[in-house]
C-alpha cells in the first residue's frame, strides 16, 4: 500500500479505494471531502431522536429527526442510520443527507418490521469522523 501511495498519490489511492457513495456531490469527485476533512476544521455533531409506532396496516413505522451542528453552511454528509432490532442484530436501514447546520425529519414505514426495534442508531460504526455523543 506504501509503495502505491508513493507512486500515484494518496488522493489517487483514496479516490481508488472508496466506494461510490463518498461521491456526495454527484460528479465522480472527492473534492468535498479534502475540502470537510483535509483542509477544513469542523468536527461535525449529530442528534437523532426518534420513535417507534405501529401502522394502521400492522407495519412498523420509523419516526425521526436528525440534526447537524457546529459545521459551516456548506459542510454536507451522509450520516448512516441504523437499528437494533428485537433479536440483538444490527441492521444499516439508509442513509440521511444534511446539508450545513440543520435538521432532516422523516416517518418511514418499515414492511418487513412486526416487532418494535430496540433502538436506533446514527454513525454506528463510527463511518462518519464526528464528535462523540
């Protein structure tokens, strides 16, 4: 790996190396990250407060609201959200994309979902460089 850093570049290996969905800005480049990460300073926070309710069809139904702070207005990520459900599995449900200093609320219902999850989650595997909650 040392040896393909030296003679592409780390931005090559990096670009090499992600997978699609660091394209945020949807133009094949990582610009957005060198710019969060490389050469700017903020440390982003998330909140999530969510709940849990059954659908009128028996269907689980998955209430949240997101929030990012302490980020400049045009500070985007991609903050995976995921369950806890009922049996002790983790299980990644999507995806939320938040843009500057603000909040993202959404219900989905979850067809597949009869018992209620135990919790829900952002940044579980810690995919995205934030402050700790």
């Amino acid at each position: 790996m040392v040896s393909l850093i030296l003679a592409t570049g780390w931005s090559s290996v990096l670009a090499w190396n992600h997978s699609g969905s660091l394209r945020l800005e949807g133009n094949h480049r990582m610009n957005w990250f060198f710019n969060q990460y490389v050469y700017g300073t903020a440390l982003p926070t998330y909140k999530l407060d969510y709940s849990f309710e059954s659908g009128a069809d028996g269907d689980m139904v998955f209430g949240f609201k997101i929030t990012q702070s302490n980020v400049e207005d045009n500070f985007r990520m991609l903050v995976p959200i995921y369950l806890e459900l009922a049996d002790g599995r983790t299980v990644n449900l999507g995806r939320a994309r938040l843009a500057g200093n603000t909040s993202v609320e959404q219900k989905v219902p979850i067809r597949a979902l009869r018992e209620r999850p135990k919790r829900a989650l952002l940044n579980y595997y810690d995919g995205v460089l934030a402050s700790p909650n």
